[in-house]
C-alpha cells in the first residue's frame, strides 16, 4: 500500500494543485463613493458578474469609511481595487496597475452649497465649516481644499466619511458648504431631488481606475480585465450595469473601457504644486 501511495501521490497532488488555485479569493475594495448599502447595491451584482465570466473569484471588501477601504488597501490585504487614491508619488511605488476606468463624462471638483443657500462666493465660507466625504477623496477633497488653500480661504473641515453622509449634513444644515465631484452632486440631484448651487469646479479628471495588485497573476488581470471591459456588449451584463447605475444615480451609459496610467496624467499634475498636506 506505501509503495502504490507513493507512486500515486504525486500525480494527485499535480492535478489538486490548479483545483486549489481556481479556488483563491481576490478581495476587491472601491472607494466608497455612497453609503455602505448603496456601494455593495452597486458593486455586488458587478463583480459577481465579472467572477462568473472570468472565471476568477472575486468578494467585494468595503470599510465603513472610503478611509478605512483605503487602508485595507495600502495594508496590502486587497488585490483589485476601483480607486483614485493611489497616483501620488509615495504610492505609485506600490505597483498598482491600471487596467481600466468606468466610461463617465470628465469629472470636476466642486463646491456647492444648497439652492437657496445665502452664499452666492466661495470667499464668503471663510472661516465657515465645509462638509467633505473624507480625507482620501481626490476629486471631491484634495482638489476643493487644495482650491480654497491656494485662495487662503480657510475653512473648517468636516468628514463624513462617505459622499451621501456628506450631502445629508449639507441639508441639516450642518455645514455651510460642500466638497464633492460633479458626478456624484448631479447624481443626489438626480436621486433625492436636492439642488445645488456651485460655487467652483475644477479642472476635469477623469473617473476612478480599475486597478490590479503587483502580485496578481497577469492571466487573472486579464481575464477581470476583459469580463470588465466586455460587460455592456453582454446582454446579460448590460443589465446589470443598467440596475446598478440606476440604484445609485449614475448616467446608465457608465460602462467600462480599457485603461492606462497614461490616462491618470492629470493626477499626476496636481500632486506636482498640491500643498505638502494634501501629498
């Protein structure tokens, strides 16, 4: 019996090894962009999507802040991630991978204060709390605040710790104003029927990246990538992404397309004059 084992063994553990392999789990963290329920509405159905088409398993890893997710992130403990938290120069060394982006029009920085707000210039939130989602947010923080430090309009900053939290003390009356992304105002907009005045947009960046860890195997960047990228030609997929744009407010033409980290230039620029505090 020891010497058939012995004969036999190596090839089962030959054909378990690729078994084993199917079987490992890629953690995938987006910033979040909503609340919790809304961003696993949004991602969950996505990425089931994209594990059945590929072939490669993916769980969605969510913090309760965009923070937190951030953190998971830089601690290593995700492999995919859907962020624009990772182009300033000290976490470019950490070799994440650009390999596409959601189709959206540019997005902008802005801050805005309700319709009827009395506040008609952004010099006049001087000294005034302004609301931000948190201090990780690209587009809907560093680039405002980076804005309102350049013009030394100092205000006190709020974090809410996600974009919807952010808009829902803006109408308590929480705070005077707030620091968003042009997508996400025009989509509470679109959703709760809250209107806005803006007060400044920045120059357009665009959406977050669909990005993949060093340490990913490439035929499984691939293989995510092209389920990614193919998902609104699939009558199936296209579905799916229809639902999820429409449950959380975003153009229901929001696909994705290939990328490159040539496409996150603009990124790039800002981090080269940002303040030291924004780096």
């Amino acid at each position: 019996m020891l010497r058939i084992l012995s004969i036999f063994l190596p090839f089962v553990l030959a054909f378990s090894a690729p078994v084993l392999a199917q079987d490992n789990v890629y953690r995938f963290s987006p910033v979040n962009q909503w609340d919790i329920n809304k961003t696993a509405a949004y991602w969950n159905p996505i990425i089931k999507y994209v594990s059945d088409k590929s072939g490669v398993r993916l769980e969605l890893k969510i913090g309760r802040t965009s923070a937190d997710t951030t953190a998971y992130v830089l601690a290593q403990e995700v492999e995919f991630v859907f962020s624009n938290h990772l182009f300033s120069p000290a976490r470019e060394k950490l070799g994440w991978k650009v390999f596409g982006r959601r189709w959206t029009p540019p997005l902008s920085g802005q801050i805005a204060v309700p319709e009827d707000s009395p506040i008609t210039r952004v010099e006049e939130l001087k000294g005034q709390e302004v609301v931000f989602a948190g201090p990780e947010a690209f587009v809907g923080y560093k680039v405002p605040y980076g804005y309102l430090l350049s013009k030394n309009i100092d205000v006190r900053s709020v974090f809410a710790g996600n974009q919807n939290a952010a808009f829902a003390q803006l109408f308590a009356g929480k705070a005077k104003a707030v620091g968003s992304n042009s997508a996400l105002i025009d989509g509470y907009t679109t959703r709760e029927g809250k209107r806005f005045r803006v007060l400044w947009t920045s120059e357009s960046y665009h959406d977050l990246a669909l990005m993949a860890a060093s340490k990913v195997p490439e035929k499984d960047v691939k293989a995510v990538a092209s389920a990614f990228v193919g998902m609104h030609r699939d009558p199936v997929g296209k579905a799916i992404l229809l639902r999820s744009s429409e449950e959380v407010g975003l153009d229901p033409k929001a696909y994705f397309l290939p990328a490159s980290t040539a496409d996150y230039a603009s990124y790039r620029r800002f981090y080269e004059s940002a303040p030291a505090a924004l780096r």
